[in-house]
C-alpha cells in the first residue's frame, strides 16, 4: 500500500479490502479488460467477512483514490431486440494505486 498519511486512517477491513481487491484483479483482468467484478456476497466470502463488514469496509475505501467503483447489470440477449438488463445488480471495480 501507498506509505501516505491519508491511508494509515483506513480501518483493518478496508485494507484488508484493497489486498483482497488487488488479487481479484490479478486474477480477472488482463490485456482488454481492466475491471471486474463482484457481488457483495461474493467479495464477503473472498474476505471471510459478514456482507455488513464488507459494506463498510467499501464504503470506507470507495473515499480514497485507491480503488473506482459502479454498479452494471447483466445484459442477456446481447445486440438482438429481446436484449434485457438482469435484475441483479453486481459492483464494477478498478484499481487505481
């Protein structure tokens, strides 16, 4: 991690976070893709943490320059006229640092 006064602020779990967030990264992008994603149940099983902790571990990290994040759906049916965004929402992320 960055040796910067504004990190050492971050609890354990947000900086548990980037770490668990820097290996999803290095296991799920690559030359034409620098994003992933998870969902939060998912990230919160990567972490062996509650999803309540995750969120706020989140929350806490997503106010730093360290990592981007946004919401997407699936697309089903891609590029024809039944094409259909799904329900579930999953979180985009992107490593900054």
């Amino acid at each position: 991690m960055v040796n910067d006064e504004k990190y050492i602020k971050l609890s354990i779990n947000a900086k548990w976070l980037f770490v668990v967030l820097n290996e999803l990264e290095q296991r799920y992008t690559g030359k034409n893709k620098n994003f992933f994603f998870r969902s939060n149940e998912d990230l919160a099983v990567d972490m062996g943490v509650s999803v309540r902790t995750l969120i706020r571990a989140k929350n806490e990290l997503i106010k730093t320059d360290l990592i981007h994040s946004w919401q997407a759906h699936f697309i089903t049916n891609e590029g024809t006229p039944y094409e259909k965004r799904s329900e579930e929402r999953i979180t985009c992320y992107r490593i900054l640092k």
